[in-house]
C-alpha cells in the first residue's frame, strides 16, 4: 500500500526519554515532556539523519538519535499534535469519536478502544492484555497487560503549569513582556488539524490566548513552573524513529461492501462527519441530500404521507436512504450513488441494506401509507410516488 506520511518522525511529536538515553537531566529529570521540532537530514554535521531536535518544556533545546547508530534516546509519547486520529474510533471510556493519536485495543473484550490518555490513567481492566496502533493504518503491536508495570509521572506544560514565551514566540506583548508568567488553562487540539497541540494561556492581566506546544511543530512557551500531566507506561510506548509496519491493502477479499451493492448510512450528521476524516471527507450536502423532501403542507382530509410533511427538523432516518456502490477503490473507500448523488464514504459508515429487514412492519399500516401516496401524489403512468414502494413490491410481515 501507500506509505502512510503520518508513520515516521515528524516534527510536533510529543516524546520522553528512551531506553537509551544517557543525557543526564536535559529533559528535566525523567517523566519530562518535550517537544521534536527538527529532523536530521543528511550531510548535517550537528543533526544527521536518524536524529531529531527536542525543544524541552522546561526550555532545554538538543539533537538526539532516533535511529542513529541504531540508538533510540527517545520513546513516542503522543502523536495527535501530528494530525494523527483514527476517525472511525471511539473511546470506549471517555467517548469521544474519531480517536485522536495512538490507539489501544483490548484484546480481550470484544471491540474495546481507549485513547492514550485513558489508557495510561488506567481505565478498563488492568489484567487484559491490548494491542497498540501508532497510526490509523499501522500494524498493532501486542503489549503485556498494564498489572503490576511500572507508571512514570508526567510533568511539563499541562493544564496548571506557569509559563512564559518561548522559542517560537512572535506574538508580541500579548503576554504583559518579556519574562511575565502566565497559567495554562487548558490543553487541546486546533481546529480540526491537530490535538493536544496548543495551550490556553492567562496571563496576568487576565487576557487568555492560544499557543503552539506541537502544532506545526512550533513552541511557543516555556514552562517554568511545571505541571503533572498524568502518566506514561515506559514498557508501553514505541521508540522514536522506529514505526510501526503499516497494514497491508484492504484486499478485495475483505471488503464487505462490493459493486452493485444497495447500503444505507444510518449514523448521525454529527458522527458521519467525524468518520468521514480521511475516507473522502464531509460535505455538508450529504446530509441535505439525505433528508425527506420538503413541501408545502396541503389541507386535506387524509393523513399526510412522511414526504409532504412540512416540519423542517431532521427526521431520525435523515441519512437512511438507500444507495448503491457504484464503486470500490484500493484503499476500502466506496462510491455510492444516493438520491441522484455520488458520494465518497468510509465503509465502517454503511451498513448492508436487506428488503426483508422492512418484513416486520404492520401490515396494515404500510398499506394505508402506500394508499394516502398513491392519491395524494400519483405521477403520470400511475407509477409509485417518490420514495414510496409500489404495492406490488412491499414486502409482507411473517
């Protein structure tokens, strides 16, 4: 397949002391934080290739090997300040969709993830064993349970930490001067883009702003009063300038979905738009696209059909409508055509669409449905109304 651009070292990456390191206290003793904001590259004397720059949060800036004569100074804490997410994920602990930076999966309960942060504060069972994805397309590395290891205290620009400008700083007075401290607030993502790449500053004139620590690779802080940040297991994380081997191609073997194919999406706006990251992306259009027609009420004596209906708030089947796959490329993501669309969709966003699964509607009812459509709306040729099956073609209840 592909390279994945998000496998190797990249600046932005948040990184502690490796296995091994012999660099004393540069990083602020260990369970210090810092920051890669340059690679080596060769016929660099002071950086070669297979080194990286390290901006430490408590201010110390040095070259380290990441490969380099086969050394590794370094261990990947967090790659979400790379754009790293695996946008069809869930935390099953804190919840939040498309989940941003490595991933953990049990492997013991059925499709079970945690996000980094939940997994190094010890949530789900400490016993069960997980497997580690570096990226969204990285191969997992199988770990050792959590029982028993040894957790080493994180500390650096977090939430609580007093700062003052850094490196990268060009943000002119905006923090009172030179040398004036500031509290971080908060630790998130930008945007879309990245996560826990830049921190919420208040400064002491209570002005608050946003800072790179990570984003793009940049620094905007120093810490000078440092913060706990939660945790890390040593034996848990990977060694920086040695990634993970990416997954094969979907193969067309293991596609669930192939040409011709009738699915339905049945996710919410909200969720699809999550998932949609980096398997063809979202156009707000898909969603307008697959909401029932609207139209001016008519009075009339009988019921409305569910097409006539004027209320304009999405229907709970916004985005059930049936589409066919017109096409199924290499890397998984399908084509599918929707009411007279075509759209990009991640597979893990559709599910199969079965006729008989609307067997075990009432009878009666659907008749009545098909009815008040035939009259209300009958086309030229007396074929059936839009989105309505003829009668010849509803299925029946068993």
């Amino acid at each position: 397949m592909d390279p994945d651009p998000q496998a190797g070292v990249q600046v932005g990456m948040r990184v502690v002391r490796g296995v091994d390191w012999k660099w004393g206290q540069q990083d602020g003793g260990e369970g210090g934080v810092g920051t890669v904001v340059e690679l080596g590259r060769h016929g660099s004397p002071s950086t070669p290739d297979r080194t990286v720059v390290v901006q430490w949060d408590q201010g110390t800036r040095t070259n380290y090997r990441a490969g380099y004569l086969g050394a590794h100074d370094l261990l990947l804490y967090d790659n979400a300040q790379i754009g790293v997410r695996h946008p069809n994920i869930i935390c099953d602990c804190c919840k939040k969709h498309g989940l941003r930076g490595m991933r953990w999966k049990c492997r013991v309960c059925l499709d079970y993830d945690l996000c980094t942060q939940c997994y190094m504060h010890n949530k789900h069972e400490l016993a069960h064993a997980f497997d580690r994805y570096e990226t969204a397309h990285s191969r997992p590395v199988t770990l050792s349970p959590r029982q028993g290891l040894l957790r080493i205290p994180l500390r650096g620009i977090f939430q609580g930490a007093k700062v003052v400008r850094g490196p990268d700083w060009e943000w002119g007075s905006q923090d009172g001067g030179e040398g004036k401290p500031g509290r971080v607030v908060d630790i998130r993502g930008w945007d879309v883009e990245t996560g826990r790449s830049v921190a919420s500053v208040t400064w002491a004139d209570g002005t608050t702003n946003v800072y790179r620590v990570g984003h793009k690779g940049k620094v905007d802080l120093k810490c000078v009063g440092e913060a706990a940040g939660g945790f890390y297991y040593k034996d848990h994380l990977p060694r920086l300038g040695k990634p993970a081997e990416l997954q094969r191609r979907v193969s067309a073997d293991s596609q669930p979905f192939q040409h011709g194919d009738k699915v339905k999406c049945l996710l919410d706006t909200d969720v699809l738009r999550e998932m949609q990251e980096g398997h063809g992306g979202w156009n707000p259009r898909m969603a307008e696209v697959s909401r029932p027609t609207v139209e001016p009420c008519v009075p009339s004596p009988l019921p409305p059909t569910p097409a006539a209906c004027c209320d304009p708030r999405p229907s709970p089947q916004a985005l059930g409508r049936v589409g066919k796959v017109v096409k199924v490329f290499g890397d998984g993501n399908l084509r599918v055509a929707v009411a007279g669309q075509r759209w990009t969709f991640s597979p893990s966003c559709l599910v199969a669409y079965r006729p008989e699964e609307d067997a075990n509607l009432d009878v009666a009812e659907r008749a009545r449905e098909n009815k008040s459509a035939a009259q209300l709306r009958r086309p030229v040729g007396g074929g059936a109304a839009p989105g309505h099956r003829s009668p010849q073609s509803c299925p029946q209840a068993h």
